[in-house]
C-alpha cells in the first residue's frame, strides 16, 4: 500500500527537483501519446526539444524565436506571480495585454510619421498605462464590492479581444491599408519601432525588460518589506492582517503591477514581432503565461527558466507539426501535461511517499 | 491480571530529528482514571495518536483486553472501542449538533433517532445537551460536550481526552468531572491528557509522566503533590512565579465605550467596553471561550479598528490607527491562535520575527530588510526565551505548541512594549514554560508596561493580575481588584451577573 506522510517542513531537495521530475514525466506520457497517434516518440521529442535549438537546418530561424516567444510569457509571469503569491488571481492577462498594445500602439500612430526619439519611451509609458488601467477595473470591483478578480479579470479578455477587433478595423486601421484590417506597421518606421538589439539572438527591448524584471522581482520578493508582505498574505491571511498588512493596498499594488507588465509585453509585442494592431493579434501569451508562472513555482528565476522552457514547447510543437505532421492539439495536450505533472508531483515537497504496509514500515 | 485493559510495551516512534517516544511501557486498568503528563514535546501527543490509530509506531506492541492491537486508522482503533475527544474539537458551526455527530459515523441512523439516542445519553452522563442546537451557538463547554457525546455513543472501553478542561469554566469543569467519574463507575477506562494538575490529583487513578519521550515515573496522583507532579515532569525544581508589590504609575490604556461587530457570524459583538489599564499593572480579562476574546484582542491591536476616542494611550487616541501605527508607540500585542494568526505556519523563524517586529527594531531601512538583524533577533528571541528548535531558519509549523507560544510572546516582550495585550498566552504550554511566561509577564508589568492578559485559565489570572474583571457575551464587567475575590464571585462575573449594571 502506498500513503503519505506529510513533512515536518517542506522538502528543498524536491521543491528543486518537482520541475525537472515534471518534466521527465511530461516527456514519458507525451512520448506515449506521440506513439499512440503513431509517430515515433523518440523523434517527436527531439523535435520538439532538441532541434529547435541545434539543428543545423533550422536553428538560424528558431533560436531567435526562443527569446521573442519567451520574452512577453517572462515579463507577464513575473507580474502574475506577484498576485499569485498574496492569492489574488489576475486571470486575465491576455486583456491587459491587448489593452496594453492598443494603448502604446494608439500613441506611435497618433505621432506618425514624426521623427523623434521620445516617441518610443511614450510609447511604453502608454502601453504599461493601458495594462494597468484594465487590471485597475477588477481590482477596484473587488476592493469596494467583493466582486471575484477571477471571473472579471477572465471575462475582460474577451471585452478587450472585441475592442481589438474594433480598433483593428476602424479607429487604428492603417489608413494606406487599400481597406485592409490592421493599423500601419510600426516595426517599419523607425521611431515606434521596436527592434531587435542584436541581429539573429531574437533579443528585442522587450526581452531586456523581462529579463530586468525577473531581478526586480527578486529583489523585491527577497529583501523588501512589501515582497514580505506579498508572501506573507498568500501564506496566512490572518497572520498578515495581524502584521498591519493592508489588504486593498496589496490588491491595487498585485493586479496594477501584473496589469502594467502585462500590457509592456503587449506594446513590446506590436511594435516588434507583430508589428501591427490586427484582429489576431493576441496568441494566449496571457493564458500560457499563468503555466509559465506555476511552472517556475513563482519564483522569479524560475519563472524565468520556465518561460525558456515554455517557449521551446511552442517552437518545437510548430516544428513537429511541419516536419512529423503532429496534430497542433497533440501539442495543446502535451503543454497540458507539463502543468498536470508539475501540480502531480508538487505533493512531495510537503509528503513523503511511504511504501508497504502500515506500521512496520 | 483480567483487570487489564490496554498494556502497551516498548512503543517506540522516531521523526526526522526527533524520538517522540523512546521504548514507552504502561497500562491501563478497567475503569481507571489514567493520566498522561509531560512537558510539551513530551510525546503525549504522539503516544495517543498511535493508540488512536492516527501514527503507527515503529516498535513495541499494544495488548487491548489481552488481544494484540494495532489499529491502523482511526476506523479500526474505534471499532475496537477506543474513542478519543481532541483537544481542538472539528466540528461544523453551520450544522447542528445531531448532524455534526452524524458525520463521525460509519452508518448514521435517521436524525430522528440518532436525535433521541443523544438526549438519552446526554441525560444518563449528565452533559445537557439539545441536539437540534446549531453548534455555531455553542458555547465552548457545549461544543466539548457534542465531542463527547458523539465518542460515548460508540460506547467506548477507552476514552482518551486531549486537555478537555482548557476551555471550560470551574463550573463546566464541575459537570465533567461528575461524567467522568460515572464512566468510571461503569467500567470505562479514561487516558487523561493534562497540564492541569489539581485536576489531575482530584480526578485520576494513576499517572504516567513522560520526559522526552521516554517514561519517567508512573505514580499515584492522590498522594503526590501537584509540585511533586511537576518536578517530575520538567525534571527540575519547579519555579514559582513572583511579583514585585509596586505603586502603579499614571493611566497607560484608557478603552471608553468600545463597540465593534464581528467580522464572522459566529463571532461575538463587543458592547460598549469601558477599562483602565495603569502602568504597572496586569488587567486580568476572564471568560469562558467565544464571549468576545478574540474580538477585544483585535481592537486593542488594530486588526479591527474603531473611533478613534474609544481607545487611547498615554493621553492619545488611536482607536482608528492600524497594527503597525500601534506598535510604532508601543502598543503590542499577542493573539490566542499561534499558528495563522501570531505566526505564518510556513514561514522561518526569522521571517515570523519579522513579522511584528519590523517597526520597533528597525528591521528594514526604506522598506529594504536588513535580514542579518531580523536574525539576530530571532536568535535573541530563541535564546532569551529558551525555545527549543535548531536554529531561527526552521519553519513555525515545525515547534510544538508551546515552545512557539514562547517565541511568540518573547518577540512582543524584547520589543520593550509600553502596552501588552496576550489572549491565552499559556494555552496548551506546559507547566515549566507557562511559568516562564507568567514571570516574563510579572517582570514586564514590574518595568512600568501595561499588561491585559486575557485567559480562560483563572488560576494563571489570580496569580498575575493586580485587577479583574470578565467577558460575557462582549460585556466587559467591571474592573475589581484581584485581592479578595472570592471563586463564587468570579463564577458570577464570569456569568455576566454585574455585566448589564
């Protein structure tokens, strides 16, 4: 008979290892799958995994990928991991980060065609603007009425994706654009561009945002009262309420920061890979970066890790579905299994498995 | 020997760190009284938990009525008989009673009839009790009594009772002494669990008292003293608290007309609380469990705030100034509940240093936490309050009860309080370390604080505080002098006689 035992204090060895034991178990059950679907297991994971990276005939193109894809899934895990922490579930990224390119984006082409290097800073500043005022709405609901962050962080995706739709063909669209959907491309000119800092590495100012983030992050979780306050309200609500801790304060502070990084991530994304505001501009960074969040145990480096990892699966799914013609669900469900597996096996950072029967042990 | 109801020899049980219980041999006779002392960290708890049936040991065996036992879950322990009243009951406060014993049941019967079979033991035992109360309305005592009753309706040939009088009033206590003394009288045997040891000496058999693990002694509590108990338990001579008699200085914490509503709806509402507390003096707060402890604790520490005239310090009002503003001026306080409340359950010690003691020692410089400090004084606090545990990065969870009761009132007395507030500040500590605590109480009040202890136990109250007054269903009665009073008169506070004059 199998039991658990739970630990006089959580394991560190496994709180370390539970990711990479996720990991192997992924790549066992996600090999079955392949298998099943009649593709060899073997091949499909060194697609997936080994090729994207260092292949000769197509690392050129996907190991820049690996940056731009797990730049925005960084910045906007780093934020969500911050209310994850104090238990205030910002599920609605993907709005503020559509909200997010919408407003720094409005800014680039409100300037258009001007010329000046300030442009681009404002740019910024709009787009963590229109992040943060989006994430502002559920958490001033959930401050004055109690309402759920969860449903109405959620259900403001799906405002925000109506209202991209609307901009992409009316107020934003590109007025050259012969009556196409989509706003001029601002990766084209100069000033609102956000372009790759060094060619071929994919690196754009976005990644060094995330990359600024996941230490600012750190720092704050590690050495700063309001860090401490953070972890200490996700650990014991009551005990934070006795450390003066104010609830609301936290609340305003987690979602307005989750939101602000998550429309930067939204800005960096279409003034840089995308280049312009179209109807299907967002791709799920937003959902995905929840994954991304849980997957590096919100801890700032490993979120970091995980974003790396989490990119890798997106370009080695596309691959594998080029290359072996694996179905794209096939790779849904094997990102799915990452999570299922990472939550499965976080029981042993606080149990230990006894095996045999009862008390002989 | 057919006397003979549970021997158990040799039981031996290891943790990572820690042998909870070394080689422990002892038995209990039918229809005996039998009572389980230790210090905390004994391994009381583990040695009941494994004649429970909760934790298997890893040596020794158990002969219940001379059959060989071994229960491995609660279901098989019950099943032969044994039963058990935790010292923290779980039960649901939105279900009444009859539906809150009908969920510890293998195969409820009707509520109907499960309904009548409580009343009829309830009123063979002496426990009254209606069981179509809701036990959100139940005082502690009552609560304690559905514990009990649902244990007694297995009719059990052993009934283990985890400390069953820290919540109860002498009078409660009355009650259940005459129950238990009746089970006896049947036959059943009793594993008492208790720091209490007038009690022990009043009601029980025979004693096993545990150090460390191991069995120290086995004695006969009729004619031992409750000093002779307790030197045994802690292994030395026992030190009584002392008091310095003092003048008290100038009014430190004035409460006018204090009312709040609770925040949960089983809670209790303070009503219009009035009290004085003087520079040196100790304010003792009786009251039988749920009569608005917790709630006069968050007033005084900002977890629930007020006008800000209903409180004031040293001439300043502060009822509308949050945890952290009140410690700033010395207002400090200790809640009841250790782990969740006083303390995060996972956090280290050093953080849960951290936790109220930023302000007053200046642990963090423009938010930035100066982490070598908060150490240093997790470490002041480990040492200077003797808490056992390796060292300050170890988790709260990880300390028994009271040795994180010690770290928890030693962080709010090392931060030079001008105003303590501690609710239970010995609730569930053993007797060498409760009388730590009381004497680094006494010292505190003898260095000019102003202390308001508030306690279900009313000999620690005697014992430390210069007034009294209790708390019923959120009165405050007055304020009397400690000198003097009588038990009855007490009893009558408690019951809120003099509350609505």
């Amino acid at each position: 008979m199998i039991h658990l035992e739970k630990r006089a204090e959580p394991s560190k060895t496994w709180t370390a290892f539970t990711p990479v034991l996720a990991v192997i178990l992924t790549m066992i059950a996600g090999g079955l799958m392949f298998a099943a679907l009649g593709k060899d297991p073997f091949e499909a994971l060194r697609t997936i995994f080994y090729d994207p990276l260092f292949s000769e005939q197509f690392s050129a193109y996907s190991r820049p990928q690996l940056l731009v894809k797990a730049g925005p899934l960084i910045l906007i895990a780093i934020g969500l991991s911050l209310g994850f922490r104090a238990g205030i579930w910002n599920i609605g990224a993907e709005g503020q980060y559509i909200i997010g390119a919408i407003c720094g984006a409005a800014v680039g082409l409100a300037l258009y065609p001007s010329q000046s290097w300030l442009i681009y800073p404002v740019m910024i500043l709009a787009g963590a603007f229109g992040g943060w005022a989006w994430a502002m709405i559920p958490a001033i609901l959930k401050t004055r009425f109690n309402t759920n962050e969860i449903l109405v962080s959620l259900l403001l995706v799906y405002v925000a994706e109506q209202l991209l739709a609307s901009m992409a063909l009316s107020t934003l669209r590109n007025p050259e654009g012969n009556g196409f959907p989509g706003s001029r491309n601002l990766s084209q000119h100069w000033a609102t561009s956000n372009p790759e800092l060094i060619s071929g590495t994919g690196m754009h100012i976005g990644v060094l945002f995330a990359f600024i983030a996941v230490i600012m992050a750190y720092i704050m979780l590690n050495k700063h009262m309001l860090g401490f306050q953070i972890r200490l309200t996700g650990e014991s609500p009551r005990a934070a309420q006795f450390a003066g801790v104010n609830p609301t304060r936290l609340i305003l502070i987690c979602l307005g920061t989750s939101g602000a990084l998550a429309g930067l991530a939204g800005l960096f994304e279409v003034s840089g890979p995308a280049g312009q505001v179209s109807i299907d501009f967002n791709v799920g960074y937003g959902f995905t970066a929840i994954i991304v969040a849980f997957l590096g145990r919100l801890h700032p480096v490993g979120i970091l890790l995980a974003g790396l990892l989490m990119a890798l699966t997106y370009i080695g799914g596309e691959l594998a579905q080029f290359m072996l013609g694996l179905p794209g669900a096939s790779i849904q469900a094997f990102q799915g299994m990452l999570l299922f597996f990472l939550l499965g096996v976080d029981v042993l950072t606080n149990f230990r498995i006894r095996i045999g029967h009862g008390g002989k042990k | 020997m057919s006397d003979l109801l549970l021997d158990i020899k040799g039981l031996t049980k290891a943790y990572p760190g820690v042998v909870a219980n070394d080689d422990v041999s002892f038995s209990i006779q039918k229809g005996e009284v039998h009572a389980l002392l230790g210090e905390n960290g004994a391994g009381k708890s583990t040695l009941v938990k494994m004649i429970y049936g909760l934790v298997r040991p890893d040596k020794g065996d158990m002969q219940l009525k001379g059959a060989t036992f071994a229960p491995q879950e609660p279901r098989a322990a019950r099943a032969s008989g044994v039963a058990m009243v935790f010292q923290h009951f779980s039960l649901f406060d939105a279900l009444n009673v009859a539906e809150n014993i009908a969920l510890g049941m293998e195969n409820p019967p009707k509520q109907r009839e499960l309904a009548k079979r409580i009343t009829e033991v309830s009123q063979a035992y002496g426990l009254p009790l209606d069981p179509t109360r809701m036990v959100g309305d139940l005082s502690a005592g009552e609560r304690q009594r559905v514990e009990i009753i649902r244990c007694l309706l297995q009719d059990p040939s052993l009934l283990i009772m985890d400390e069953p009088t820290s919540v109860l009033t002498p009078q409660e206590v009355e009650v259940l002494f005459k129950t238990l003394r009746k089970l006896r009288e049947e036959g059943t045997s009793i594993l008492y669990i208790s720091h209490k040891l007038e009690e022990i000496r009043a009601i029980c058999d025979a004693a096993t008292i545990l150090r460390r693990g191991k069995v120290v002694a086995t004695s006969d509590p009729k004619t031992a003293s409750a000093r002779e108990l307790a030197e045994l338990m802690v292994g030395s001579t026992l030190h009584q608290p002392e008091r310095a008699t003092q003048e008290l200085g100038d009014v430190m914490l004035e409460v006018n007309d204090l009312s709040t509503a609770s925040a949960s709806p089983f809670g209790t509402s303070l009503k219009s609380i009035n009290l004085k507390v003087r520079k040196g003096e100790v304010l003792g707060v009786g009251g039988v469990a749920g009569n608005g402890q917790d709630e006069l604790l968050a007033a005084l520490s900002g977890e629930s705030l007020s006008s800000a005239n209903s409180v004031i310090i040293d001439g300043n009002p502060i009822g509308n100034l949050g945890p952290n503003d009140r410690r700033h001026i010395g207002v400090l306080s200790a809640p009841e509940e250790r782990l969740g409340h006083a303390a995060a359950p996972d956090m280290s010690l050093t953080e849960n240093a951290l936790l109220t003691g930023s302000k007053r020692e200046n642990l963090a410089e423009n938010g930035f936490i100066n982490w070598g400090k908060t150490r240093e004084f997790a470490e002041k606090i480990i040492s200077d309050f003797d808490v056992r545990t390796p060292g300050p990065s170890h988790v709260a969870r990880s300390l028994s009860g009271g040795n994180l009761q010690k770290f928890v009132i030693g962080r709010e007395i090392l931060q030079r309080p001008e105003v303590l507030v501690v609710n239970q500040p010995t609730w569930g500590v053993d007797a060498a370390a409760a009388a730590d605590i009381r004497q680094a109480l006494l010292d505190l009040a003898a260095a000019g604080t102003a202390l308001v202890v508030i306690s279900q136990d009313l000999d620690e109250l005697m014992e430390i505080s210069t007034n009294f007054a209790a708390l019923h269903h959120g009165h405050l009665s007055e304020t009397r002098p400690c000198k003097g009073l009588t038990v009855d008169e007490i009893g009558l506070m408690l019951g809120g006689a003099n509350a609505a004059a």
